[in-house]
C-alpha cells in the first residue's frame, strides 16, 4: 500500500456510549478510492463525521497525516445545509476558498476565474445570482460539488453525495469523483447504490457497526458478506453490557 | 402643518428627543440581529431569552432599586446563562436550540414577575415588562449607543462567519476553527441587544424592534445584505412614526412603537412583490427558460 493518510487505531465511535464503529482498525493509503458501504446505520456516515474532526472518539484514535483543517474536504449529507437562507450560488460556492480569503479577504481576478471555471465544470454557468432556496435538489448538489472543487484538497470525503438526485447528476458528479482519483486525491464516499460501487470504486469498506470486509470490490460485495453486515447493524440493545475488548486484548 | 406635526415634538421636547436618539440606536443594533435570529428559525428562541432576562433585572432592582448599572447587569447576566446553555446544549446533543427554552421563558417570567411584585410598586413592574422609552436618562441613552456600535462592529467583522455558520454549519466547521466562535458570538450579540431593548420597550417587547422589523424584510428581498438594510430602514421608520402616534395620539410609547412596526409588517405581507400576497393577484406570466 501507498504511504497512509489515515489510520484507524481500534477506534470505537458513538453516541450515549453505545459504540455505532466498534473497535476499527486500518490504514487508507494514499491516492484510495474507497467505498464506504453498510445497512443504515451501520456507521458510515459517523465514521466520515469523526475523520473530519466532528466527532471525538469513545476509544482509540484517528491518525490524519495531515491534521491541518485544510487538508480535507468534507462534504456531509445535504440535511446539514438549510436551502432557506438567501445566499447566491456564487457565494456559497466561493466559500470553498475560505482557506485563501478567510474572514475577510476578497476573491480577486484570479478567485473569480477559478469561481466561473468550477460553475462551468459542474453544468451550473448562468446560475450565480440565483438564490440558493431556487435550485433543485441535483442542482444544489452540482454546487457543493463545485465548492469542493475549489477546496483542492488531498483528502475528500463524501457522504452520500447521489441521494436524491438523477442519474445524469451521478454520472457528472461521478465523473468528477474520477477525475479526483486520477489526480491522485485520496477520496473516501459513503455510498448506498452497490451497482454504482461495483463499476466505480476499486475498493471498498463494508461496516456493520464492525468491519466486515475491506479489500477489492468484488470480495467484498459477497453475498455472505451484506448477509452478515445486515445481521449485525440491526443488533442493538438499549441495555447491552459494558464492553471490555480492548482491555482483555491488553 | 404636516412638518409641525412631524417635528415639533422633537424640537420642544427633550424626553421625545432622548427617545428617539434612543429609538434609533436601538434599531441600528437589533433589526441586523433579527434578520439573523430570524434565519435561524430562532424567532421563539429570541423571544424566550428576552423574557429570561426578566428574574436576572429583577434581582438586581430587589439589590438596588431601579438602579441601571444592577438591573442591566442582572438581565445580562441571566440572559448569556440561559443562551449559552441553550447554545451549548444545541451543539452538544441533538435538540435543538428552541426546546427547552419554551420551558425556560415560563419559568422565568413567572419568577420575574414574583420577585418584583413582592418587593416593589406596580409601577415599577409595568416599568420592566413595558419599558419607557420616554423616561431615558444618559447613562441608559450611553449603553442603548454603545450596545448597537458594539454590534455593528462585531456583525461587520463576523459577517462571513455568522452566514456561513446559519446557512451551513458543518462546512464551516470542516475549514475553520470560527464555527463556535460565531454561533456563541451571535447568541452574545442577542442578549446585548434584548437587555437594550429591554430599557426601551420592556422585556414583553424587546424582541419586537428585531422580529418584526426582520419579517418586513425578508418579504421584499432574497439577498441578505438588501435585506438587512430594509430590516434596519423599517426599524428606523417603526420608531419615529411609534413616537409619534404616542405623543399625538396620547398612547403609550413602547407598544405605539411595536404597532407601528407590527402595521409595517402587516402592509410588507400584504404588498410585497417578493413574499407577499400581492404576488397571487399577479398575471401569472413566465419566462421560456
């Protein structure tokens, strides 16, 4: 495997000290293309939350090689965005260089540029005034696309970017996603649609609140495997036992 | 005639004066923070915080009389502890920043409320839930100033921060350390401008020179920085023709003030282009593309 731009140490995440990633282990190597797939509430998306900073961990660690907030790019499940609030799609997808501007900084000619070159590129030309309540769920999804765009960053997580939009948006989006790949970007997407897997993602991270399966895609899209992972995320008992693994491996 | 009606009462009177001066602060402060609050589908929440500001002027009045260094300082008080912990609950946990504070408002009006009517006249306790712009001394005149100045500066400052923490949390918080800093700073700035308004126009109506004045606006615009400056042009406009009413009409000043608004309000839903009804009685044209 290439050099590693993460590493999970026995990691175990949750909420209420129920663990939702039971004591993870593994490396994402640099210049992956992962799938992170699993049954709803699995912890896929908690497992994204916590590589990104916004969660800390029940136990063990997360290593990011490179902790700096912009060495990734994180992009969460739409939810977390609220299409009400009056900002222009130009706006909200300059923010994408905040690392340059900060709180203050201008865009500048050369902003601008990348700012209309990464519209273009997602299909969203025309549409900069617009106000962000306008778009349709596919259209605001090209957006934080072309946010991510401008972010340039190594690292790049998706969560569930092709949730409710149409197949000609996935296959634009997914494109990009290759495009990252080749450019040597290591990208890590939660994803639901197994087809889109198979023919997109040379590797894949099957989570059942455990690790299931990890490898190429093939191996892991067994039937014994989802079998298995569908078993495990519905196992959930309010009055489960402390868990002490980590101390008798010790 | 119409300019005699419009100034004169200004020109000889110093209380309509100081009330006005008083008004105007005010407006300049709140309306940015309503537009805000309002964004943040924290209209009840502001509302709330306001009438928990009540027990904290309450204690300080019981401490000191109607002292304003003691009742501001109590109403500020209580009110960071009741928005902080509701701030900090939000960002902790999955409820949001608007349930427990319902619960929070009833208690604290209540305890307010007894507090102030077991030591005190019921003039002063008409004097708390109403305010009285008209009875504005310099020092309260001072705070009004420096409040809104205060939150000019730190919305100026901020501003980037503050829109991209309402419009998209998360994002924020993947490329900046300011996330914190910017909802906590707002819900500061909020207490800030309810203890003013409270001054003004009482802790029952504070929050009215933010809410009401923000609602206009987001009925005629769909661009934020439009927006704020409707919302601060309405709040500016609610105030003179509120004094007005209240000095010609002979009514009292802080609720002439919110139904002066409230009427703004009323005429802004009923005409607006944008948000408003008139856009149903439009011809229902459209474009090819």
């Amino acid at each position: 495997m290439t050099k590693p731009v993460l590493a999970f140490d026995n990691l175990t995440l949750g909420y209420d000290h129920h663990p939702v990633v039971h004591h993870l282990h593994g490396e994402v190597g640099q210049g992956t293309l992962l799938a992170l797939i699993g049954p709803n509430g699995a912890g896929k998306s908690t497992l994204l939350k916590s590589i990104a900073g916004e969660l800390p961990p029940l136990e063990g660690h997360i290593l990011r090689r490179d902790p700096a907030p912009d060495g990734f790019a994180y992009l969460p499940q739409q939810a977390a965005l609220d299409p009400a609030f009056p900002i222009s799609v130009a706006d909200l997808v300059a923010m994408g260089l905040w690392r340059h501007l900060g709180l203050f900084g201008g865009l500048g000619r050369s902003g601008r540029r990348r700012l209309e070159a990464v519209l273009a590129e997602v299909g969203l030309t025309g549409f900069e005034r617009r106000p962000i309540g306008t778009l349709s769920g596919g259209q605001l999804q090209r957006a934080r696309f072309a946010r991510l765009l401008l972010q340039d960053a190594p690292l790049i997580l998706l969560d569930e970017p092709y949730a409710a939009v149409d197949a000609q948006t996935v296959d634009d989006m997914a494109q990009l996603v290759l495009r990252w790949h080749q450019e040597g970007r290591t990208v890590i997407a939660v994803l639901h649609d197994l087809e889109h897997v198979r023919s997109h993602y040379p590797e894949a991270l099957l989570l059942a609140r455990e690790a299931i399966a990890r490898g190429p895609v093939g191996d892991v899209l067994s039937p014994a495997n989802l079998l298995r992972a569908r078993r495990l995320a519905e196992a959930f008992d309010e009055h489960a036992p402390v868990c002490h693994r980590h101390a008798e491996a010790a | 005639m119409i300019e005699n009606w419009l100034i004169d009462p200004f020109v000889e009177f110093a209380f309509m004066r100081r009330a006005l001066a008083g008004g105007l602060a005010l407006s300049l402060g709140a309306a940015p923070i309503g537009v805000f609050l309002m964004l943040r589908n924290m209209s009840l929440a502001g509302d709330a915080i306001a009438h928990a500001i009540l027990p904290g002027a309450a204690i300080g009045y019981l401490l000191a009389g109607l002292s304003l260094p003691a009742m501001t300082g109590g109403g500020l008080i209580a009110g960071l502890a009741v928005a902080l912990v509701a701030g900090g609950v939000a960002r902790a946990t999955q409820l949001r920043e608007d349930a427990s504070l319902s619960a929070v408002y009833l208690i604290s009006l209540a305890v307010g409320v007894m507090i102030i009517s077991m030591s005190g006249s019921s003039v002063d306790l008409m004097n708390v839930l109403f305010g009285n712009v008209l009875a504005l001394d310099d020092g309260t005149l001072l705070l009004l100033a420096s409040i809104s100045t205060l939150t000019l500066l730190c919305l100026a400052l901020g501003y980037r921060a503050l829109v991209l923490e309402c419009v998209d949390p998360a994002f924020l918080r993947s490329v900046s350390r300011a996330s914190p800093l910017a909802h906590f700073g707002f819900l500061v700035l909020l207490v800030l401008n309810l203890v003013a308004g409270f001054h003004a126009l009482g802790t029952l109506m504070a929050v009215g020179m933010m809410i009401l004045p923000a609602g206009c606006a987001r009925l005629w615009h769909q661009d934020l920085v439009p927006m704020l400056a409707t919302a601060v042009a309405t709040a500016l406009l609610g105030t003179l023709s509120g004094l007005l009413l209240s000095y010609h009409a002979g009514l009292p000043s802080g609720p002439a003030i919110v139904l002066s608004l409230g009427a703004l309000y009323l005429l802004s839903l009923l005409a607006s282009p944008v948000g408003g009804l008139a856009r149903r009685l439009r011809p229902r044209w459209h474009y090819t593309s």
